[in-house]
C-alpha cells in the first residue's frame, strides 16, 4: 500500500507543480482575451472526458479483482475499451455541435475544435492508468504524467508566444499525454480482442454501472475545471480571461483535495472500508488544523498576488477574485472529501451522483443568472453560495443517516 501511495502522490505531485509554474507564463504570454480562450477550450475538453470515462475505470478495476482466468480479465478490458471508442464518438459530434452553435464559434471553428477535443478524448482511451494500478505499474503512471507535464512546460515556453497562440497552447495541453501513452501502450494493448469477441449486454451493463459511478468524478473535475469552461458556452468575452485565472489561482490551492483523495482511494483495498485517516491526524486538536489551514491560505494568498503582480500585472484584478474563491477552499475540500472519498467508499454511488448533478445544475444556472447582472462577481458570488449550500445538504445527510 505504501508502495503504491508513493507513486501515485508523485504522480499527482507533476499533475500540481507543473500549473503552479505554467499559469503565468501562459497568463502573460496569451493576455486577458487569450487566456479566456485557452481556459475555456481545455477545460471543455476535460469535462468531455467525463463523458467517456464515466465510472468505466472503477468498473473494469472492480471486475477484473474478481476474474478467474486470463480470457476473462482480455474480455472485461475489451469490453471497456470499445465502450469508451463509442462514448468518444457521440460525445465529441455532440460537443462540436454545441460549440458550433454557442458563442465559441467566435474563436474557433468546428473543425477545430473536434481535432483539438479530440486529443483528450484519445487520451482516455489509450491511457488505461487503472490498468497500471491493478497491475501494480504505478511506476508507469508517475513516467507518463511526469514526462508529459514537464514536456508541455517546456514546449509552452518556445512556442507560445502571443495572444494568437491560444490554439497552440490548447493543442499542446490536449494531446500532451499521447506519446507517453503510446510508447507505453505495449503493456495493456494485447488485453484488445476483436470486436467479434464483445458481448453487447455486458457492454450495455457496464455503461449503466459507469454512469451510476460518475458523480465523483463530476464532482473531481468541477473541483479542478471551475465554472468558467461551462459558463464560457453561454457567454464569452474578455471578463472570461480575468475569472479564469483568478479560478485557476483558486484551484492550485484547492487541488490537493481530489488529488490526495485519489491516492488514498486507490491505495485502499478493501472498497467498503471506512476511510483511512492517519492517526496523527484524528488526535490533533481542532484548532490546529484550523490553524495550519489558514497560515497555509493566507501565504500561498499573498505569494500569488506578488506573483501576478510581478508576471502578469494585467490580471491584477483577477487577485480579489481568488481571494473570494480562496475563501471557500475549506469548504470544497469538504465536500469533495465527502463525495469523492466517503460516498464512494461506502458505495452509495447514486447518491453521490445526484447530489453532484444538483450541485452542476444549480452553479450553472446561479453563475447565468448572478453573471448577467453583477458580471464575473456574479460568478464568485454563485460559486461561494452553491458549495456552501452543497455544505450544507451534506451535513443533513450525515444528520439524517446518524439519526437512523
């Protein structure tokens, strides 16, 4: 267990750092309107990769723990496979169409956008890193995402160099993943059968199983994506840009949320246990932790202000912004925490997924509403208000179920 929790907190650890030096040399280089561009295609992209992964990953690492031989561990991982070449099919047509008809179309056309969106959706297909995980290669996992993240600092440096280069930027974050994938794809590309070989109601289970284990991921992916992708269909301009990086300042404070909540999902056998919690952890007082919290916020707070100030002084009024969102970030740990980790542990699946769905459906509504009248204010304004109610419902629930 500790072997496997050392390589995939390494692995989450590239997926931290690299962002943490990139958003502002991409902020500076591409500008307000660029960077609204940039944030608003790759952040689509990576919600659409929730179409196809669904909960197909934590189906087919259920299933194959419980195979009996080899033939049935290729058909399961077949049968997942051609599933998700399916999913990424209907959901890139029904993307490009959407964005052909949403104020998108202003900044990229849709040819464009399906090639771009399409290096994430073949990412999830020809990166299987659940596989490595049941075959105990997380040293593999670590390789890809280390190699690849540092391969787009590197590229993003030389070759995006004005607001022009959104798409290059787009392009480099879509399919930085790809080569990596492939060079490493001769560990899992003999578990492929033919077509011939698929069961059409194993695939049709296995679909409505995914999708019953989707509201964690949803959830994990609004955590690290924000609103501003979603909103950014509805209503672009150059206040888009100054939102986003504020979230995205945000985010790289709340993101070891899902990330540390992934490795120790992952890490944990047993899928029914209760979550393991250090026992450092449960015997410090309240206070402490408090504490650590708030000392942790306010300098990382103001060591980005000084950073943007410094770098990409035309965000400077993306900084109040950040710190209204930085004001919540205890309560999105919260309730990533408890979906992402103790719904899914205890497997109450649905639940989760309706409660994450809710929470989608009422931000993206809020964020319309409060963004057409107070403009990108609105938009913190809805973000603070949905995750507090979110909070909140949350509690009643752990109520509830105490009191039975």
């Amino acid at each position: 267990m500790l072997q496997q929790l050392k390589w995939i907190s390494l692995s989450q650890l590239a997926n931290f750092v690299v962002p943490v030096a990139l958003i502002p040399v991409l902020a500076h280089r591409l500008g307000v309107i660029g960077f609204a561009s940039f944030a608003v295609l790759t952040g689509i992209s990576q919600y659409a990769t929730l179409g196809v992964e669904l909960g197909l990953n934590y189906v087919a690492l259920t299933e194959i723990k419980r195979c009996m031989s080899a033939v049935e561990e290729k058909r399961i991982f077949s049968e997942v496979f051609y599933v998700k070449i399916l999913l990424a099919l209907v959901v890139g047509c029904t993307l490009t169409a959407v964005v052909a008809a949403s104020q998108l179309s202003k900044i990229v056309n849709g040819f464009a956008f399906a090639f771009l969106i399409s290096g994430s959706l073949i990412t999830c297909i020809i990166f299987p890193a659940w596989f490595f995980v049941l075959k105990n290669r997380l040293d593999i996992n670590f390789k890809i995402a280390f190699g690849s993240r540092l391969a787009l600092l590197l590229l993003c440096l030389l070759i995006v160099r004005s607001p022009k280069d959104y798409i290059r930027a787009t392009f480099l974050f879509n399919f930085g993943l790809i080569p990596l994938a492939c060079i490493y794809s001769k560990h899992w590309i003999l578990n492929v059968g033919g077509p011939g070989t698929i069961r059409v109601a194993a695939m049709r289970k296995a679909l409505l199983r995914g999708v019953q284990l989707s509201g964690a991921m949803l959830r994990e992916t609004i955590t690290n994506f924000g609103i501003a992708p979603l909103y950014g269909l509805f209503v672009f301009d150059a206040a888009i840009g100054t939102y986003a990086f504020a979230e995205k300042l945000s985010k790289v404070i709340t993101m070891p949320a899902p990330l540390v909540t992934s490795a120790v999902i992952a890490s944990t056998p047993n899928e029914e246990s209760e979550i393991p919690i250090p026992r450092f952890v449960r015997r410090l007082p309240l206070w402490v932790v408090l504490l650590a919290v708030l000392l942790l916020y306010v300098s990382a707070a103001l060591s980005f202000r000084e950073v943007v100030i410094l770098v990409a002084p035309q965000f400077k009024s993306s900084v109040p912004l950040a710190f209204a969102l930085l004001s919540i970030s205890p309560v999105v740990y919260f309730n990533y925490l408890e979906i992402g980790m103790r719904y899914t542990k205890q497997g109450r699946f649905r639940e989760a997924g309706r409660l994450s769905y809710v929470y989608v459906v009422l931000l993206l509504v809020s964020s319309l509403l409060l963004g057409s009248r107070f403009g990108i204010w609105g938009l913190a304004v809805a973000c603070v208000t949905t995750e507090i109610i979110q909070m909140c419902i949350l509690l009643r629930c752990r109520g509830d179920n105490a009191a039975r």
